[in-house]
C-alpha cells in the first residue's frame, strides 16, 4: 500500500498542502481496518474526529423510523465525512457504516488543534480546503431535499405536468 | 401534447436488520411508490355526478361537479370506472389490476392524467397539495415571457361580472321571469314569428326605398342597431340564466367577456345545466336567440304597423339584424362556442366537441395521418372541423368587398 502522505494528495482538503505538510499530517492520523457492515458512528454519537477512507466503501445514513434509515450519501477512497466533528462538539447528525471492508484514515479532533497551534499555516489551508468541501455538501444536500420533494409529489400522482381543461359553458 | 418528463426520483432506504449490524439498502423510486398510493376522493356529501347521453361511438360520459368549490370535470367512461376506485381503500396498483380485468390493458398515464384532472378540480382528499396547486397560479410564472405575452393574456382574461349572480337570476325568475318558460308563451313567440315572417316577404319589393332612407341618415341607423343589438345580447344572456334557473340549476356567473380574445360578449356561465338532462340543456341553448327571434318579429311587427318613412325603415333593419343575429347564434360551424355550438355538442353528447376537435389535427400528424385507425367519434370532430373552415372560407367569400373596404380604412 502506498504511504499515507502520497495517498494524502488524492484527498480534497489535503490538495493546498505541499509534501512536507502532507508527512505532518500523516504523522497525526490513526489508520484503522473496518469490516464490512461495521458501524463507524451512529447518529447522536460524541463527534470528535474526521475519517478519510483510504480504501472501501462507507454509506451515510439518517434515522427516518423503526428501522429505516434514508441513504444520505456514499463516501469512496480519497473522500473524507465527519468534517463537522473537527470543529463542532454537538452530536453526530449521521450514522456511517461501512458497505465493503474498508480502511480508514481517522485525525482527531485534538490532533487538528495541534495542528492550529503549531502550524497555522498548514491549518489555514486544510481550513480553506475544508469551506470548499462543506460548500459541496449543502449543495448536494439541496439537490437531495428537491429530489426528495419530487419522489413525494411523484409518488402521489401529483406532479403530472399537463393541465386540463375545466368542463365550463359560456352561453353567449 | 408532448412533454418532458424526467425519469422518476428515486430515494435510498438503508433497512436495518434485527440482529446487530446487517443492513439492506433498498432504491424506491416513486413509481414503485406511486403505485402503493391508495388516493381517496371526497366525501359523497360533497360530489355529484351525471351521466351524460351516449355519443356518436357508443361510449357515455359523466360530469363530476364538487359541491364544495363548485367546479366541474368531464369523465369518460374508463375514468368514471376508475374513479369508483378511488375510495382511499384501494391502491393503484389494484386499482390498475381490476381496470386490466375490466378492459384488457392499463397504462398508468391514463390514471395519472385523471389525478391531475381531480386534483384540479379539488375532488381529492389531499389539501395541502391541492392549496399548493392552488397557490402556484398565483406565484410569477417565467413561462408567460415577454411583457407583450404577459398583456395579451391579461386582456384574454378581461371579464366584467355581475355580483351575487345566481341570486340576482333567482330573483328575477320568480319575480315573473318563469312566465318566460310557460308553454303559453312559447306559442306565443312562435305565432308571433311566423306572423312576422309572412308579414316580412313583401317588404323586399320596396328593399332599395328602404336603403334610400337609411342612407339619409346614417350615424342614426348605426347607433339604434348598435343599441338594438347591444340591448338584445344583453336580454339574450340573461334568458340564458333564466332558463337555467327554470331547470333548477345555478349560474355561476353573468358577465362581459371577450370570445376568444376578440369579441366583446355578455355571457351566462350555465355549466350547471350538465347536471340536468340533454332537454334542459338543449332548451337552456334555444332560449337566448329566442330573445332575438322574438324581438325582431316584434319589430317587423311594427314596421308593418308604422306607416313609410324613416321609422319604418329602422324598425325593419332592426327585424332582420335581430334575426339574423338570431341565425349566426344557432349556426354550430364557426370554431365560436356559441348556441348553436353547444346545440350540436349535446345532441352528439360530445361537450368538448371543439377541443377535441382541434386536438385531434396534431395527433392525426404524429400518428402520419393515419386516417383508419379513427373511431367514429373522431370522425365527427374531423367532420365539424371540415364544416367550420368551409363556413368560414364562405362567409369570407361572400364578404369579401366588405373586407377589402375594412382593409382600405
């Protein structure tokens, strides 16, 4: 398997970073081996890390009812979840759980502060990275809540285009 | 018409099995959705139907009035079926097995495009969606374009109404408006019609002293016929509602509109006459050009009356505009909606005779004019088609010196 800093390039908020940053930042995460249907976190969760997968498949899901869960997204090699941890003490507002066995790249919270500390810099960067990355999820969760609004209209037969004529008479 | 649709939307489920940490994800789209949901209509307090003479092709249609917004939609006879259906008890999905059962095949667009019909016409159960259909007319639609498109649709839409419409007709028919609908006075009007036209035929040796004394004054014989025709559409739509009233049935409106954009007309909204039997509907039709009938003949009457002279002259140019306002009422070819329109479409019990018609000229293309897969009622909308465009193309022959000099002004 590659080393953890060259994998780091094909991670989005690590593209800012330039090598030496990269082996920094390898130095602070804990690798981990998870099998395949394995819970990483459950929603309400403490949230205290982010994860990077580094191999595998992972699947974000919501709780809707009884046992039901909606798929929010699925996460694949170089994407990163649980960003929101690294700065947010309240509760993990997904359950991830992997779909294949999967390895995974785990930065703590408190490594990130390290970080912040000791090289701002790099810390600014991966913050910048980071803007961009929620960007791109608000977008995909607007996109999933318009999609969400269309299967209910669709599903109740309310969303055929056409209008129909009303039956009226005018008499003239 | 064609449109596009997207393909249907799909959600993830992620089912969690009992035992700890197995899984399975499910997709749904909404059709699979779709054809679980089990649509419930109204209440029965609060609908009526009608069933509607058999047409040209054998089938039967229904009228389906909501008594809570007054609104009404045309069911044929497979949407009548489905809509026994729709109780809340049934799925689509049933729904679409026993239509299979019924009629030998099933296409989900047929039932989607009654939805949407119920749904506008607020005969479902589903409020809040029905508020957002309702409330998204009043939203700023781009699709209406430029300011042009925006101010033609506007001035389409113009319409003047009389208030409390249905309670001013009630009034009005039984302060003395029934005795309109006595059989007495229909012989009445009909003696007195044919008087008229007997009395009328000598009239046309003296045609050119008639015309020497109209053209002495013009602008007085434009504005009492303009009064004249104005009054007499005014007593015409009026009748209309009376006729309506005498069936029992509502009117829902009495106004001023303009006939396909164009022409300045007074109008009775009597569409709850599809409530009533073809005869009620028929009489409601004859009873407006009656007024015209009726009123020319009085006025030729008394052309016979009045002794030579200007006065005459009126009152007879007034008979005959009266009338033959009365003849272009009851002609059915025109592509106008007007009496003898409505006439033809219930004695074909095709209410949307024009519609149809008209729809059926783009279909007839992209099915490359396949003329022999046409059913019989379609061969009738064909038929009217033709009929219109031949009146039309007559009527411009037959008027085309007048054009050219409208033209010229």
């Amino acid at each position: 398997m590659e080393l953890v800093s060259e994998f780091l390039k094909k991670v989005s908020f690590c593209q800012d970073l330039n090598e030496s940053a990269r082996s920094k930042l390898a130095e602070l995460l804990i690798s981990k081996k998870i099998s395949a249907g394995a819970i990483i976190f459950r929603e309400f969760d403490e949230s205290d890390c982010l994860y990077i997968v580094r191999s595998g498949r992972i699947i974000i899901s919501k709780h809707v009812q009884h046992q039901v869960d909606i798929v929010l997204t699925r996460f694949h090699p170089g994407d990163c979840f649980g960003e929101m941890g690294l700065f947010d003490t309240s509760p993990r507002s997904a359950s991830a759980q992997t779909e294949t066995d999967s390895v995974l790249l785990r930065l703590d919270r408190k490594a990130f502060q390290q970080i912040f500390s000791d090289e701002p810099e790099i810390a600014a960067r991966i913050c910048y990275r980071l803007v961009t990355v929620f960007i791109e999820r608000l977008r995909a969760t607007n996109d999933q809540a318009r999609e969400a609004i269309r299967w209910g209209l669709e599903a109740t037969g309310f969303s055929v285009a056409p209008e129909h004529a009303p039956l009226g008479r005018r008499s003239t | 018409m064609k449109y596009f649709m997207a393909d249907p939307a799909k959600l993830e489920l992620l089912n969690r099995s009992t035992d700890a940490g197995g899984f399975e994800v499910i997709r749904i789209d909404s059709l699979r959705a779709y054809s679980a949901y089990k649509p419930s209509r109204l209440p029965q307090s609060d609908w009526e139907v009608t069933a509607q003479p058999k047409s040209a092709d054998g089938t039967r249609q229904f009228v389906l009035r909501n008594l809570r917004q007054d609104s009404y939609v045309l069911l044929n006879s497979r949407e009548y079926y489905l809509w026994n259906y729709l109780d809340g008890r049934h799925s689509l999905e049933e729904i679409g097995r026993a239509f299979h059962l019924a009629f030998g095949a099933f296409d989900y667009l047929l039932i989607r495009q009654l939805l949407t019909k119920l749904y506008g016409c607020g005969l479902l159960e589903s409020k809040r969606l029905l508020d957002f259909q309702l409330n998204r007319g009043t939203l700023p639609d781009r699709r209406q374009g430029s300011g042009l498109r925006r101010n033609l649709l506007r001035w389409r839409a113009m319409s003047l109404r009389v208030p409390n419409a249905d309670r001013v007709c009630s009034l009005i028919y039984e302060r003395g408006g029934f005795l309109l609908f006595h059989p007495f006075t229909f012989w009445l009007c009909l003696a007195a019609a044919l008087c008229a036209l007997v009395l009328a035929l000598p009239f046309g040796q003296n045609a050119s002293s008639f015309a020497y004394f109209l053209k002495t004054r013009p602008w007085l014989f434009s504005g009492v016929m303009v009064a004249s025709l104005v009054s007499a559409s005014i007593l015409h739509v009026l009748v209309h509602a009376l006729a309506c009233k005498a069936h029992g049935r509502r009117v829902r409106e009495l106004g001023f509109f303009l006939l396909q954009g164009i022409v300045p007309t007074f109008y009775a909204d009597v569409t709850d006459i599809f409530m009533s039997s073809r005869r009620a509907r028929i009489t409601v039709d004859m009873a407006g050009p009656m007024v015209e009938v009726v009123l020319g003949s009085v006025a030729i009457l008394a052309a016979q009356a009045a002794s030579a002279g200007l006065a005459q002259a009126l009152l007879l140019g007034i008979g005959l505009a009266l009338w033959e306002s009365a003849l272009l009422n009851l002609y059915p070819f025109n592509f106008l909606e007007m009496d003898g329109y409505n006439i033809l479409a219930d004695l074909t019990a095709m209410p949307m005779l024009r519609q149809q018609a008209l729809a059926l000229i783009p279909r007839l293309y992209e099915q490359g004019l396949n003329f022999k897969r046409l059913a019989r009622a379609e061969w009738l909308q064909l038929a009217y088609l033709a009929l219109c465009l031949i009146s039309v193309f007559i009527y411009v022959i037959l008027h085309i010196d007048g054009l050219r000099a409208l033209i010229r002004l």
